[in-house]
C-alpha cells in the first residue's frame, strides 16, 4: 500500500516553462489537495477537490491549474513558472479534512 | 483569511524535559489537527481534535482543544531525541468560505538533544 506518491522528487525549471507534478494515491479517498510550503510560512493550500469531477481554489492558486478525472490521480500544472513559485509542494489525500494523508513532496527550484 | 497562530516558533530542550507547543486563533475552529514533520517530508498526522475542551492522549504527547474551540496546545512529557520535527497545528474554521480547506500554522521546530 503505496498511500500517496508524487512525482517528480526534484524538478529544476526556467522561468516561462511549464510542467506538471504528478499525484496519485491508492486508498480510494475522495478529498485530494495540494500544498506549498516556503520557509517560515507553514503550508499554503492551492487547490483541493472533493470528489473527481470536483475542483476549487485554495488560498493561492494564481499561477496553477488542477484537474481530477479520477478518484487516484490529482496533477497539478505550472502554466508558466516563475521564480516565486520556487517551493516544496506536497498533495495530500483523505477521506475528508479529519486525516489528510501527505506524500513526500516535490521540491521545485525555478531560476 | 483567518489567522493561525503557532508558539513558539523554535524550542530546543534536554532529553527528559517537557515541553508544550501552542496554536491560537481569534476565529473558531470546526476541527484541529497536529502534525509532526521531519526534513525531506510530507506531514504526518498525530492528532485530531472536534470537541471543545477535549484532550487526547498519544503515549508521551497530550492534546488539548480549548472549551472555546480557538486554540490547542500540544504537551511533550519527557521528550526523546526521536520527538525531534516541526510541528505543525492545521484548522478548518468554522466559516461558509473556509469549508473543504485545511489552513496551517507556521509551525514549531522542537529539538531535542540527547
């Protein structure tokens, strides 16, 4: 039981370059989210979504998109990367806000 | 966005000290939970907390939600080398716009020396 897996563990990016950070999870949860974390600053919600189908904005989206077609997969697209987005990012999944289940995350450098 | 306040920011103690983490906010939380983290990942949940004026126990940890449900607090007894992490408090405020969204604190980094 692999819980939640992210892909990839380290990405390097140039300004203006687009990539996605892969999300899967096998425990069939239907809440899945995504997390930035700087220093300082605890982790910052993105987007989250309650359901395939389902997706919202959290507290900052500007810059990333999020699609859910299926209850595993929940990816999570940098349109155009920018410095500021230099971050570790962490998807979570559960059954509800009750247990959120983190996977190891991705740490992302934009130059 | 409401705020969530962790204290203090950074404790260093003694192996068999006690230690207690606080997490505070002027707005009511609908649930709490506590995380610990270690470097290189993602949170791992200890605790979570629904009822005003609960206390949960985890072996040598002891979770306590306030009658108000505003504020918790996380209290270490005998702290181990291996209790070492960031500890993180995350919310869901009890608000129409904060439903569905887990909001974290900044976090405590505990280290304890042997």
């Amino acid at each position: 039981n692999a819980g939640v897996t992210q892909t990839p563990k380290f990405q390097v990016l140039k300004t203006g370059q687009s990539m996605t950070l892969q999300c899967a999870q096998d425990m069939n949860h239907e809440y899945m989210s995504w997390y930035r974390q700087d220093p300082g600053m605890g982790l910052r919600l993105i987007h989250y979504s309650v359901g395939a189908g389902i997706t919202d904005q959290g507290e900052v989206p500007n810059g990333y998109n999020v699609s859910r077609s299926t209850t595993e997969d929940f990816p999570l697209r940098l349109l155009s990367a920018a410095p500021s987005q230099t971050s570790v990012y962490f998807c979570a999944a559960g059954e509800g806000l009750y247990e959120q289940y983190f996977g190891p995350g991705t740490r992302l450098t934009v130059t | 966005t409401q705020l969530l306040e962790q204290s203090p920011q950074f404790l260093s103690i003694q192996e068999g000290e006690n230690l207690t983490v606080y997490c505070n906010s002027s707005s009511v939380f609908s649930s709490l939970q506590w995380y610990r983290q270690e470097p290189g990942e993602g949170p791992v949940l200890l605790v979570t907390v629904v009822t005003g004026g609960e206390v949960k126990k985890l072996k040598r940890l002891t979770f306590q939600f306030g009658d108000a449900r505003k504020d918790s607090s996380l209290h270490i007894t005998a702290a181990q080398p291996g209790d070492t992490g960031l500890y993180l408090c995350a919310g869901e405020f009890l608000t129409t716009d904060s439903w569905g969204k887990l909001q974290f604190g900044a976090g405590t980094q505990v280290v304890v020396t042997p």
